[in-house]
C-alpha cells in the first residue's frame, strides 16, 4: 500500500474551499480521515509511513479548515462593513455635500456653492464662469489655495455687476504654482435626498438631479449651510 494519501482527495478539498460548500467540505474530511486511518492500520510494517508524511497531510487538512473559518468570517466582516456604509449614507440625508463637477445654479437666492480639488498648492487660482451658451459672464482671482478641497462662494453677479440670470453655469479653474500648471478639479454643491444600493450591495447618493448618484467615495466635502 503506499505510504501517501492520493492528492486528488487534497486537492478536491482545496477546490471546495473556493467554492464555499461547507457540507461538500465536511464529507471530503472524513473521507480523508477514514482514509488515514485505513492506511495506518494496513501499512507495511517493514515500510511504515513517515511522520513527515503523515505531518505534511494533517497539515494540509487544516489549511483547508483554517481556509473556510476565514473566508466566514471575512463574510461576516464585509456584511458589517456594508451595513456601516448604508447607515453612514443615510446620515447624509438633507446634507449639502461637494461632489466631482463643474456646475453651479442661481436661483432667487443666488448661487449655490463650488469647490476645487487640488493635488498640489497654487499660488494662485483663476476661476471662470460660463453661461448655457459658453459665454464667459464672470471671471476673479481666488488668490493661493492650499492642496487639497477648499469651497467657495459666488454672489451671483456678472463682470458687468448685474445679477446673473436664473439658471445653470459652468466653472473652471487655472491654477498654477510659480511658472508651473497646477491640476484642478471643480467640485459642485448637491443636496443629498435619498440614498439606494447597487448590484453590490454598496449606497448609492441620489443628490436630486444636480448631478448623477454618487458614491460615499466621491464625496470631497460636507457643507452645512
């Protein structure tokens, strides 16, 4: 009789623990101790298996044990972490949060706030504001911002220092630091009104048709107005 257990049975375990069928498991381990077992009664008494052997097959049974514990509990852990996310989302609800885009509204009460993103600090940063149709209706300097999200507000008036026209606008940054260009990412302001879920489980920011649903990622910053 040889002295290794056929590695199709240890393989045929690893392949379980993939594939998450504990019950499936659970009989491959028997198999493999009955299997053991047989053999240490029926070995060559002149030839008996090794303890190496007999250490390295154990060995590989726990694994496959230690293998499925942890991909339970790390089951466990997602869900938990999932669950967080959604009650951390829910918590946004009615909140005014900065989320990657360009546009900002004027309404009666003027103008919603904007923000920049930036990876490095600028000395100084120009910010342009266009209509609907392209046109530039208001252009100042910010001044030095330093790296990272800063928010901003617009009071609504046109170079011409008319109040702007109801509606959307578009915003833009140059942004440089000494002679050197300075990467910049608008931000625009959404309310957070309802919260969903994707295919994955994860929330999903309905932000009231400002912009389209958001992940908790893509919030840059929290305004409370």
């Amino acid at each position: 009789m040889s002295n290794i257990i056929d590695s199709s049975v240890i393989n045929s375990m690893n392949g379980t623990s993939g594939t998450g069928s504990m019950r499936q498991s659970d009989d491959l381990r028997e198999n493999f101790m009955t299997l053991l077992i047989t053999q240490l009664q029926n070995q060559d008494p002149l030839n008996p298996m090794e303890n190496a052997e007999m250490t390295s097959q154990l060995a590989q049974i726990n694994t496959v044990s230690g293998i499925e514990e942890l991909n339970t509990t790390l089951k466990g852990i997602t869900g938990q972490i999932d669950a967080g996310h959604t009650l951390q989302a829910a918590g946004l609800i009615g909140q005014g949060v900065l989320v990657p885009g360009d546009r900002i509204l004027v309404g009666k009460d003027g103008a919603t706030p904007f923000g920049i993103e930036l990876g490095k600090s600028a000395d100084n940063v120009k910010a342009t504001i266009r209509d609907g149709g392209g046109q530039v209706v208001r252009s100042f300097d910010i001044g030095a911002v330093s790296s990272g999200v800063e928010s901003f507000e617009w009071d609504g008036k046109l170079d011409s220092g008319e109040m702007a026209p109801q509606g959307a606008y578009r915003i833009s940054f140059e942004a440089t630091a000494g002679e050197d260009r300075v990467d910049a990412k608008a931000l625009n302001y959404a309310v957070v009104s309802g919260i969903s879920t994707d295919k994955n489980g994860s929330p999903r920011l309905d932000l009231g048709g400002i912009s389209e649903q958001a992940s908790l990622e893509d919030i840059r910053q929290i305004l409370r107005l």
